[in-house]
C-alpha cells in the first residue's frame, strides 16, 4: 500500500485514480476531483476543501477527517465506504 503522510495537494485530479493508498494527515487544498475513480483508500486525519473528493471511488475507509463545506458533492457514486 502506498503511503501519503502530511502532505498538501492541489491542482485538479492531484491523485486521480490511486489505487491502494493510505493518506495520513493530508490536505487536498484545491482543485477538483483529486481522488476521482480510486480504490481501496484508507484516509486519516485528512481535510477536503474543494470539490468532489472521492467520485466514483471504491473501498474506502475515512476516520478522523474532515469534508468542508467547499468540498460539495463529496462522495457521489461511490461504493462501499465507511466514515468514522
């Protein structure tokens, strides 16, 4: 599994499409769909501020991490994720 820790991201589609990630106090500044059509995520402490962070994504586990207001439609058309 790769590994993202306290990292910032931005541009849009940052890291469209990973596969087999975990993110570990992260921020994804801006820019939109930075995560798009990716699969098995595990992501802690992690902030979304801009748009469509997880579409279309697949087996995902989010704990301890934030979805701001700005970071609308969050999670459309994606399977099997669990928020804790």
């Amino acid at each position: 599994m790769k590994e993202y820790k306290n990292g910032t991201y931005t541009g849009e589609r940052a890291l469209f499409a990973s596969k087999d990630a975990s993110f570990d106090n992260c921020l994804f500044k801006d820019g939109e769909s930075p995560l798009k059509e990716s699969s098995n995520l595990k992501i802690n402490k992690t902030t979304f501020a801009w748009k469509y962070p997880l579409w279309y994504c697949t087996d995902v586990l989010v704990e301890n991490s934030l979805i701001k207001e700005t970071a609308r439609s969050g999670i459309w058309y994606t399977k099997n994720i669990t928020m804790n």
